[in-house]
C-alpha cells in the first residue's frame, strides 16, 4: 500500500483515482472523524460557539461594531428589525448622509472604523491623499505575484497576494499601533487593485480575453478604482461607481464574530503579521457559509429561474423551494442562500437597504422580472421552512439574497462577488486585528473535550494485515 501511495504522489495523481486504495483508506478513516452526536450534549459543547438559544458565546469585548437582531428580556429571544453599527453610528444614517451630499462613502467608512471617528474634511482630504500614495503596488508584483501559478480561484490568489505584500514590507512584523495602521491603510489601498488585476490575468489566461492590466489613477474612489482596472476599456459611469460604494459600505464591518473578523482576531491574538492575519479572514471568507454565499444564491437563483415556468406564480414557485429544502434542486444541500442569518430575526439591515436600491436599478430592465422572483423567494421561503425544518423561528433575507443581483445589474462577473465583499470587509478586520493586539493580551485557545480512549501501542509485526 505504502508503495502504491508513492506512486500515486509521485504522479501527482489524485488518490480517488486510484479506486481500490482510496476505498481502503476511506474505509479505515471514517470511524476516526466520527464523534457521536450525544457527546456534544452530555459535555455542554456549544457547536459553532453557538448557545441553545441561537445566540453567540460571549468572546470578548468590541468598540468596533454592532450588528443587532434580537433582544433578551428575562430568559426569553424577541426578535426586532436588524440594525447595524459602525463605531456606535447606524449604517442607515452613514448611508443617507452620504447619498444626499452626493459624496463616496467607503473611505469614510474606513476612517471610522480605523480611527473610531467621522473625519473633518481636511482629515478625509489628508486620508485620501495617502491612500493614493498607497495604491501601487510595489514593482514588478503583478508579474511576479498575480501572474504566477495561476489560480482559478480568485479568493486563493487574493490570499497567497496579500502574504506575498509581506516580503515587500521593510517592518512587517512590528504590531505597534502607529505600524500596524500604516499597513492597514496600504491593504486598504492596494486589495483592490490586486483583486481587479488578479481577474483581468485569470479571465486572459484561462479564457482566452485580451490581456488588459490597467494601474489605479489618483483623486479617484476606491470604487471608481475598482471599476476602470477591472474593465478593458476603463469606463465606468457615476452612478455604477456610486452604487458600487454603497454596496462597499454595507460590507465593511459586522461585528466581531463574524467567522471571518473572529478568524483575523483568533490569529492576531498569536502575535503574528498583519499580512498572515487579513489573508486567513479572506480565507475564511470564500467559504460557501460566510461570503462565498453570494455565489450559491446566485447559482440557487438560476436554477429557479429555469425550473419555475410562471415566475409569478406562487404556487409553482414554492413547489421548487420545498424540492431545494429536500436537497432535490439546486445544490442538493437542502439550503435556501440568502434566507436566514445567525443574528438578524426580523430583518437583515443591509438586505433591505439593498433591495431597495435593486428595486430601483430593475425599473424598467429585463431584471425587473427578475427582482419580482426574488422577492417572492424572500417572501415564501420562510413558510417552506417552518413546514419541512420544523423551525421555530424567524427567518429573514439576509444581504446576500440581493447583493447578486445588484453586481449583475452592475455588470460585474459572478467571480468577483467575494472578492468584493472581501474588499469592503477589510476595513473591519483590520480594526478587529488592531482592537484584539492592543487589548486582548491573550492568545485565543478555547477548550475541546478529548473523548479518545487511552490505547496500548502495538509494534508494527504483530498488528495484522498485510
């Protein structure tokens, strides 16, 4: 066996090809992931550091953000509409001031989050100023890092990107405040062009477009950014860029427990480089429970659409939700994308700002239609669930039900959904990573439960088999 695994890695083959040895590993490991289910009750583990209830286990302490679902009164959850808060501001408020000055918000946002207030203007002038300073990347990167052992996964090489900076940074490993702010700003500044980029090789290479990398230009937002790099012929209008900040705006901070915040500040709270820190938040971010959902609602969406004849038709379509919820269509996962979250009860705050925004864009397109489903799934989800899940609880849509359909609209491809999030999300982790260095003083190690029998070691002659 021990030579046909040789030969297998040798050959750089995968092991499932090999079927009969792969079968024989498989059967060998199965009992050794296996943890009985009445373990985690009798030992009170709380999976998920999740309570009985739903709710979060305490971890820590934040000024940063507040996403706010629920309300505990004596004993009992009571579901209310969601809010969500940066640095004690409501996200509504931040997106109405900015939408009524007519001015991108994100850099704003960014200030608050990293430096715990609203700038002046001279203070956002001076902010931008250096962000410009910070958006090219460093020589030769983009031939050395992006354009090396291409990927088809853009999260991946995002990643690998931003550990790459590391190797670039003359003091990448001090975590003084005034350090691990300059580095904050730089990956602020530069994620997006590395994002674009990464996507303007992968599409040339993969694909067969015409290889076009354009540089960021100075005075321009990070959104405006954003869109003339990813885009061959760098035009983008005011109002695409506009709603592109706002969806930026709306991803920027969730609170510290997030998987992803959580993940940066567990990591942080090693000692380790701000670079090491932000590239395990994208990596946990691309999974398909955290922000690479906007992918699977997106894939969930299409196959409603072409498995529902009469979209207006609520019979039909609720007939095609309970076969997703028996795992029949779509992923076969049983899931429903975009509905539900573990916070919000009644309402997710960015989900209704959204859609209220898609409404709009829809009006008069050939998305309109497509808006009408979404609503529809929105509105009958939560029956299908209560009927087949037995939950005795509310279900909301949740940001990701809507953000596909407003980067659809935008033009932008399905593959820089998370990528985007990941982009908007960095302003939050960083301030998580710099909270969690200057004030957690601990490294992060909570406790499991070992249920392992203690077991005599036996020579290798004498274990049976061949």
């Amino acid at each position: 066996m021990q030579q046909a695994l040789n030969n297998s890695f040798m050959r750089n083959t995968p092991i499932s090809e090999n079927t009969e040895l792969f079968d024989t590993l498989l059967a060998s490991s199965r009992e050794s992931y296996s943890i009985p289910a009445a373990a985690f009750t009798n030992y009170n583990v709380k999976r998920g550091l999740r309570n009985p209830d739903g709710t979060g286990v305490m971890a820590g302490i934040t000024k940063i953000g507040n996403a706010h679902g629920y309300i505990i009164n004596e004993g009992d959850k009571i579901s209310i509409e969601g809010e969500l808060y940066y640095r004690g501001y409501n996200v509504a408020d931040l997106i109405r001031g900015y939408t009524e000055e007519g001015r991108y918000g994100f850099e704003e946002t960014a200030y608050l989050l990293f430096f715990g207030d609203l700038p002046s203007k001279k203070q956002l002038s001076d902010f931008d100023t250096l962000l410009d300073s910070y958006r090219y990347l460093p020589p030769r990167f983009t031939d050395d890092v992006i354009m090396r052992a291409p990927t088809k996964s853009l999260m991946n090489k995002i990643a690998t990107s931003v550990l790459a900076l590391y190797a670039y940074d003359e003091n990448p490993d001090e975590t003084s405040l005034e350090n691990m702010l300059r580095q904050s700003m730089q990956l602020l500044a530069r994620l997006p062009i590395i994002a674009a980029q990464t996507y303007a090789f992968n599409r040339s290479y993969f694909y067969g477009d015409s290889l076009n990398i354009h540089n960021p230009q100075n005075n321009l937002s990070t959104a405006q950014n954003f869109l003339r790099i990813m885009r061959p012929d760098c035009n983008y209008t005011e109002e695409e860029a506009k709603l592109l900040d706002l969806c930026l705006v709306l991803h920027a901070e969730h609170g510290g427990g997030n998987n992803s915040a959580f993940t940066c500040r567990v990591v942080s709270s090693s000692g380790t480089d701000s670079y090491s820190a932000i590239a395990s938040a994208i990596s946990s971010l691309k999974g398909p429970k955290h922000g690479g959902a906007n992918i699977k609602v997106c894939e969930m969406f299409d196959a409603v659409k072409s498995g529902v004849h009469d979209w207006s038709d609520d019979d039909e379509v609720t007939s095609f939700l309970e076969k997703i919820i028996r795992g029949e269509e779509g992923d076969h996962s049983g899931l429903i994308y975009g509905m539900g979250h573990a916070i919000y009860t009644l309402s997710d705050p960015r989900a209704v700002t959204l859609k209220k925004y898609a409404k709009e864009l829809a009006k008069g397109t050939e998305y309109e239609s497509e808006f009408a489903l979404l609503e529809a799934i929105e509105r009958l989800s939560p029956a299908v669930y209560s009927r087949f899940k037995k939950l005795d609880k509310n279900i909301c849509a949740n940001v990701d039900l809507y953000s596909g359909l407003v980067y659809r609209m935008l033009g932008i491809p399905e593959e820089l959904y998370t990528p985007l999030f990941a982009i908007a999300r960095l302003a939050g982790w960083c301030a998580h990573r710099i909270e969690e260095v200057t004030t957690g003083k601990k490294i992060i190690r909570p406790a499991y439960k070992a249920i392992a029998k203690p077991r005599e070691y036996a020579p290798l002659v004498v274990r049976g088999g061949n």
